[in-house]
C-alpha cells in the first residue's frame, strides 16, 4: 500500500506503555491457545479466515498491555507504522531465573475510531502469567465505511470543483481548489486503506476528480490566469515587493506588470519606526503593512491583510534586519491565507 500522509482529523492518537515478551514463542499448531496463552496461525485461520479477517496477536505482561498490542499488530498489518523508544531489560523471577523483555513506548498510532470492526476477541494467560490477545477486523465491514466514505468526499470535492470553475476569474476560486487537493489527499488514504481491506472493492471504487495531482494541476491552470499588479509604498530595498510577489506566484497566481490588464491591484504601504532604545539597552523597531487587495475596474477592496508587530536587537542595525526579516516571513505565511 502507497504510504501517505496521515490527517490528524482521521487519526485518535493512541499513549500506550506495552510490554512485548522477547523470544515468547511456542506458538504450536498443536497447542491450544487458551492453555499456551498464544494463538497459532491454524487456530485463527479456523474462525477467522483471512479471505473475512484481518487479524493481529499481541502479547503482555497484563491483559491491557497485550490487547494494544494486538491492535497495533493489526494496524501494522494494514501498512501503519509505530514510532516509539524501544528498551531491552532483563526481569527476574521468584524461582531466580532471568527473562528478556523489549519495552515498547508508543507514542503515535493509527487506531482508527470509525474502524469500529477492530475488535478484541479473545484475551487468555499462559502458565507463566503473561497474557496473550487476539484482536480482529471485519473485512466487509470495514470495507462498507471507506468505500462510503470515499464516495462522500468525492461529492464534496465536486461541488469545490464547480463552484471554483464557475467562478475562474475570482482570486477565491483557489481557496476553493486548495480545499479540494486537501480533501483529495484525506481520501487517499481511505482508498489506501480500502485496497488492503478489500483489494477488488477498491478497483470498482474510482473517483470522478480522478486524482490528487490532476486536481493540483486544475488549480494551476485556473490560478495562472489571475493576473495581479503589485505596489509597495516605502519598501526600500524591494524585500517587500519580493515576499508579496513571490507568496502570489507560489500559489500559481500570474503577476501583471501593466495595472489595466490585471484582475487584481495590490497596494500595499509599508512603514518601519526609527529604532528607539529602552530602558534594557535594546533597540526595537515596529512595523506595520497595509496590504488591501483591490478590484481596479470598480476600485472595491475585495479583502484587506494587515501585519503590525515589533522586533528587538542589541543594535539598531540589527533591529531594523529582524524586523524586516520577521514581516518577510510573515507574508510567507499568512498573506491570501
């Protein structure tokens, strides 16, 4: 399954200390799991075939410790990772023999909330005391929730489509698109998952947008013909011009160096305060840019960004640059956001 980005939305992050036995084997067709406490293949494949189930074992010094391990087991299983610190102890017993274990600390998962078919069928505790669990995933129902859901975003992104189609000229239209790519890439991972789950429900299941990258491109080619006129009063060295122009061409706007054939007029004023000193010593410059985003057939302010804010230096110099710097950085990242 191709890997991709988790969305924190989707995700129930799981905190779980579970402790795995090293080298806790013995697990024997032969054997019955609830004297062994450890489930074989052929015991499971007998009431859960793998053609239905998903499942994963896992084991631990308490039965709590060993049912997170069999549903991390199981989201494994289905291409998850685990990040976590790993730690090898020796423990001893009454009877002063030692055993190696592996302490697992896990601090991210993916344990889905809506994949309600992951379930804990048996938990049993072997002559040792160490517990073993058996936790299983219905393939069909599992299957109904993605391709469900699958099927809803994909509704969703078509309105997104057709409401920014509809409205090419409009600079808002890419709010729109980059909304859709965003839904795009959460069902994804649905369709990800579905193919582990249901590999030829999955195959039937396509989606009309097509893909994530088909609809990046469809943003780009609607973004590229809204041409934009940018002015900056008081920008000195031009860093101003830059970090707007840039912030625009990043989103896939064009940039218009003649005002009456852009759609859009940006004029924005910069203005940075003479470093003043403080009682500490420092030097601090405030800046502010009024950056209003105008329509210049009508001259309407469509929306208006205003930054404020102040940086302090040991030196004037030094705090004229950071507060430069800081504003640059901060139309990087909220300008059109």
């Amino acid at each position: 399954m191709a890997k991709t980005k988790r969305s924190p939305a989707l995700a129930l992050l799981l905190a779980a200390f579970v402790t795995f036995n090293v080298g806790a084997g013995g697990r024997t067709d032969t054997e019955n799991p609830s004297r062994t406490g450890f489930f074989s293949a052929k015991f499971i494949e007998s009431l859960y075939p793998a053609s239905d189930y998903i499942t994963g074992t896992g084991s631990g010094a308490n039965r709590q410790n060993a049912e997170s391990a069999a549903k991390l087991a199981l989201c494994q299983s289905l291409g998850e990772s685990i990040s976590g610190n790993q730690q090898t102890f020796l423990t001893s017993s009454s009877s002063g023999s030692e055993q190696s274990e592996l302490s697992l600390s896990v601090n991210e998962s993916v344990l889905f909330e809506h994949i309600t078919g992951i379930v804990i069928k048996d938990c049993v505790q072997d002559k040792k005391g160490s517990y073993s669990a058996l936790a299983v995933l219905n393939r069909a129902e599992a299957g109904d929730y993605y391709s469900t859901k699958a099927r809803k975003n994909d509704l969703e992104i078509q309105k997104l489509v057709l409401q920014a189609t509809a409205n090419s000229t409009d600079y808002n239209s890419i709010a729109l698109m980059e909304k859709a790519v965003a839904i795009a890439k959460d069902n994804q991972y649905n369709l990800d998952l579905l193919s582990v789950i249901s590999p030829s429900r999955a195959k039937s299941l396509l989606m009309s947008y097509g893909s994530v990258s088909q609809l990046e491109l469809k943003k780009g080619e609607l973004a590229k013909n809204i041409l934009f006129f940018v002015k900056v009063e008081n920008d000195i060295d031009g860093r101003i011009f830059a970090a707007l122009t840039e912030k625009l061409s990043g989103k896939g706007y064009s940039i218009s160096g003649d005002y009456k054939t852009a759609a859009y007029f940006i004029k924005a004023k910069v203005n940075f305060e003479q470093p003043s000193i403080h009682k500490d010593n420092n030097y601090f410059v405030r800046y502010t840019l009024d950056c209003p985003v105008i329509e210049p057939l009508s001259d309407k302010i469509v929306a208006t960004f205003n930054f404020t804010g102040r940086e302090g230096a040991p030196d004037a110099k030094q705090a004229s640059s950071r507060a430069l710097t800081k504003l640059c950085g901060r139309i990087a990242q909220e300008f059109l956001e």
